[in-house]
C-alpha cells in the first residue's frame, strides 16, 4: 500500500490559535502511523521569540508556517504550501473563525476544502461549530435581526462549501 503524505491546516502549539491542542493531539496520532510517509502542519506564522518543533520529534514531521489570523492573504498562502508538501489529502481542523474574526478572512479560508477539492486534492475537514449553531446576540456579534440573518445566510452558504469536502466530521453529534 502506497504511503499517504498528509498536510493538517490547523493552529498549531505554540501559536495561540483555539484549536491549537487539539491539533497537537492529531499530529501525534497521526505521524506515528506507519502508512504516513510524510506530515505537514500548515499552521500560522509564529512570533520571532517562538518556533515549532522543526524535524526534532520526527523526521515525518515538518512545519510551514504560511498564515496569519486575519489576513486576507491566507488563501493564496496556504494553497501554495499544499502544493508544496505535495499532499495527498489534506485534513481541516477548524471553526468558523480559523482563520480571522473579520467576515471576509474568516470566509476566505473556509474556501479552501472547495477550491482544493476542485484543484483534485482530497479534502477532510473536523469542524468543530457550525454558524447556524451560534447564538450571534449571545456571542456579541450582532442584535440586528437583518444583520442575524445575512449573518445566517452567509453562514449556511459557507457551510455547503465545507460540506463539497470529500470527507466531513464534526465534534458533536447536536451537528449533524
């Protein structure tokens, strides 16, 4: 059996990303699997006082921190580095707001599963919410009822294109 090069677009330890531990846990299932030739975390950039562990636990395992929370670039960097690592399949782990609290960051990046699964990259994403779960006034997003319904509509708009992945788990069963 041919062994699987895998990429994870996730935070990662020690960014600060929500997610991050929960990708930590992932990576260390994941790179000890004898049918994974090679893993890369595509992860955010980290601060210059902060590195990731680079080859030193396993020689699988490799980093590339490319993006950055908020920023519009996100999309662009992050496909390059898929084609880079030359993955197979690439795993999302992520939330609505992966990739920024700003509408069109945090919309960009949950593009991604579509536009690599039309580029013929198999996609997974673990979606740990879902917008349609969200009380946006609870949240402090909105009290607008029009602005809660765009915000809905966007949301389940987003959602379909998440769900184009070839493969999607979510982390409760109140999702499905």
């Amino acid at each position: 059996m041919k062994k699987l090069k895998l990429a994870i677009v996730s935070p990662y330890p020690p960014g600060k990303g929500t997610l991050n531990e929960y990708a930590y846990h992932l990576v260390d299932k994941f790179v000890n699997k004898e049918d994974i030739a090679k893993l890369t975390v595509i992860a955010e950039k980290l601060d210059a006082d902060l590195s990731y562990p680079q080859g030193e636990e396993n020689s699988k395992l490799e980093f590339d921190p490319c993006w950055s929370f908020n920023s519009y670039t996100n999309l662009f960097s992050i496909l390059k580095s898929v084609r880079k690592s030359g993955a197979d399949i690439v795993l999302f782990n992520i939330h609505f707001l992966s990739f920024g609290d700003k509408k069109i960051p945090a919309a960009l990046g949950l593009l991604l599963p579509f536009i690599l699964k039309l580029m013929g990259v198999k996609t997974v994403v673990l979606l740990h919410n879902i917008i349609e779960s969200v009380d946006l006034d609870a949240a402090g997003i909105t009290k607008s009822k029009l602005l809660t319904k765009i915000f809905k509509f966007t949301g389940t708009v987003l959602t379909r294109f998440i769900l184009s992945a070839d493969l999607v788990a979510v982390t409760l069963s109140q999702y499905v």
